[in-house]
C-alpha cells in the first residue's frame, strides 16, 4: 500500500475554545493560585541546565527542606502525588517483600494497589472511610505479622477529610519493630498542617504541588532518610524515570534534574515558596486550622452532617453528607453554572453520599464565606428540608 492510498484523517470537529469563568475553586486539588503566581510563570524559557535554572532548584530545594523539616534532600519530579506514591515503593523494595498498607480511605487503598502491582507481599490494615486509623487495633494487628519491612500510611486522607496521627504511628511502628521503614503518603497535609520528617522518624514523605503549594499540578516533592537511601541500595524492583540515585546525582552535581523539568512550574514554586516564608510556616498552619473550623462550624449550623466528626478531622479538607432527599448532583453542578463555586463530589464507596470542600494553600476567609452562604442559600431549591 502506498502512502497516496492511506486513509486520510480529517481534521476533527471539535467545540471551539471557550474562556473559562473565575471560579471559587474549592476542591482539594487542584487548588487556586495566587495572581501574583499565575504571572510568574508567564516568564519565558530558559535552559534547564544553565545558571539560572540551577539558582532556582537550588532556593527551592533548600526552602523544601524547610517546610518537610528534613535534613535530607529533597527531590523533585515532574509528577503528581501519585507518582510520589509508585517512586516510593520502586526505590525502597524488592518483589515478594512484604510491607503493611494503614489505609484509611481512596489514596491509601491506591498506595496498596501500587504495591501489589509492583509485586509485593501486601497486608491491609483497613478502617472504615471517615475514621482515622485507630492506634490499639493497629499494635495488635502488627503484632500478630510476621516481618515487614516497612508500613505505608497516608497523613490526610483526600478522599474523606481525615488526619491520621502519623507522629504516633510512626513511634508505635519503631517500637515494635525497629528496622521497619515508615512511609508516609503527605500530598494534602504538606505545607498546611505541622509535619515534621526527621523528629518524627519518618522515612519517606512525599506531596505534590497542587495542594498546599499554591502551584499547579506538575510536581512531585519527595525526601529519604538514611535508611531509606540504604534500602534504596539493594532494592532490586526496576526504575529509572523515578529513580533517586540518578535524581540524587544530578542535583548534587549541578543543582538539576536528570530529565527535563516542567519550567514554568518551577517559576511558580520558587516565588511560592518565598511567600509562604514571608507568611510563616505557623502563621499557616494557623490560617489552615482557622479555616477548617469555619466550615465545619458552618456546616453544622445548617444542619449538615459531617462525615468525620472527630478529633482527627482534617483541616485541608471537609467531607458532609448530601442531606437525605437532596439531589446532590443538581446542587454541585447548580453551584458551578449559576454561582462559579466548584466543589467535589465524594469518591469510590462515598461517590453521590458526600461532597468535598478543599480549604488548602491560596484562600481568603470571602471565598469561604462565598461557598457556605451560597451553600446555604441553593439546598432548599433541591430539595433540603431541615
């Protein structure tokens, strides 16, 4: 067959481009970012293995530390928080090691669907989703395993709205086994809600950039202790894009990455970062609290159920109930077209029972008013009655 007796393909008819509206963009990632952000990375290419690229990994490695309070490197990908997730166990583990996944929810179900693709030896230690995991059932279950060589646990759970308490399981992990690796799955939580790597003996934390870091999605944030880099040294599962040796290399050569780097997202984080500085990791971590509280407090006054309750509650993410008769998918979709608010619905086993409101990295306490006094004001047209 000639090339003149291909098909031709047509060009496609497709919808014209249309101008998206500002909107209260309220979901848990992506998240909004600041003007200021937006412009940065309106900036024009540079070369990725010059100076200048150099400066800015540099400053952005070195601020990244900070913010994961880690005395370890941390390396950059261009991935999302899933990406994090699969990096974590190609560098750590050979097939048939055995590992325990604390799942919680969406994303720690995810962490161990990743292991066992991979090949691993995985055990479930599962709670019901909007409860965080419970600590005496935890000690129990790992007492009756044999060996792991690591527990794999996400900090906020996406998907639900919940904070495990990682700094406690992390120190009941040590103590029950010693040599055990603790990895910690910390996109939603990063940058919005205290976390400290090294002082609470975790091994690998890894996020992403759409969440707590007012930049979108683009880059994965990951960091190794020690022991983590040993058992990096004989894992034998196949890598090489997320490899960390190779990133790990080019970094402490030249300030660079391995493979090209998303730019214009750099930008964006660079100038990030040096705001959330100039604001206070505190300061944060305050403004983040304050904000959960809010719409938790909201919530209940319109007589919403929230779907966690508790002391574990996030303060990245809020999970409520559709109230029952309400038709939840006419409210979302009514608060998108009619009023530019756009919130997430519930996913796997929560998908059309809750809906999702992210209150993480760029916000102002008038988007928040936004959302709950519009909120308040659509359900009785879809059917609320309290």
């Amino acid at each position: 067959m000639t090339i003149q007796q291909h098909k031709i393909i047509p060009i496609p008819e497709v919808e014209p481009r249309a101008i998206i509206p500002n909107q209260n963009l309220r979901v848990p990632g992506p998240t909004a970012i600041p003007p200021e952000i937006m412009q940065a990375q309106a900036h024009q290419m540079i070369n990725h293995r010059g100076p200048e690229f150099s400066a800015i990994m540099k400053r952005v490695t070195l601020r990244l530390q900070y913010f994961f309070q880690t005395e370890a490197p941390v390396l950059t990908y261009p991935a999302s928080g899933t990406g994090g997730q699969e990096s974590a166990i190609a560098n750590l583990f050979s097939a048939g090691d055995h590992v325990v996944v604390i799942t919680i929810g969406n994303f720690g179900d995810r962490l161990a669907k990743i292991a066992d693709i991979y090949g691993l030896n995985v055990t479930r230690i599962s709670f019901a989703w909007g409860e965080a995991a419970d600590l005496t059932a935890i000690e129990a279950r790992l007492k009756e395993l044999p060996p792991y060589k690591a527990v794999l646990m996400t900090h906020n759970e996406t998907s639900t709205g919940v904070t495990n308490d990682v700094q406690t399981l992390s120190a009941l992990v040590h103590r029950l086994s010693p040599d055990a690796l603790v990895v910690v799955d910390a996109v939603s939580s990063m940058g919005c809600v205290p976390l400290e790597m090294d002082a609470w003996g975790l091994d690998v934390v890894f996020t992403g950039s759409q969440k707590g870091w007012m930049v979108p999605p683009g880059i994965m944030m990951i960091a190794a202790s020690p022991r983590a880099w040993e058992a990096q040294k004989v894992a034998k599962l196949p890598r090489f894009y997320f490899d960390w040796t190779l990133a790990r290399k080019q970094l402490e050569a030249s300030w660079q990455h391995p493979t090209t780097p998303p730019v214009s997202i750099f930008y964006a984080l660079d100038l990030a970062l040096e705001m959330m500085l100039a604001e206070g990791r505190d300061a944060i971590f305050a403004r983040h609290l304050r904000a959960g509280e809010y719409i938790r407090t909201r919530a209940k006054a319109m007589g919403l159920q929230l779907l966690a309750d508790h002391q574990y509650v996030s303060n990245t993410v809020s999970s409520i109930y559709f109230p029952e008769g309400v038709d939840g998918k006419g409210l979302l979709s009514a608060l998108r077209k009619e009023d530019n608010i756009v919130l997430a619905s519930g996913q796997g086993q929560l998908q059309g029972k809750i809906f999702r409101i992210g209150h993480l990295g760029f916000f102002t306490q008038a988007d928040l008013e936004q959302v709950m006094d519009t909120l308040e004001k659509r359900l009785p047209e879809f059917g609320y009655r309290r």
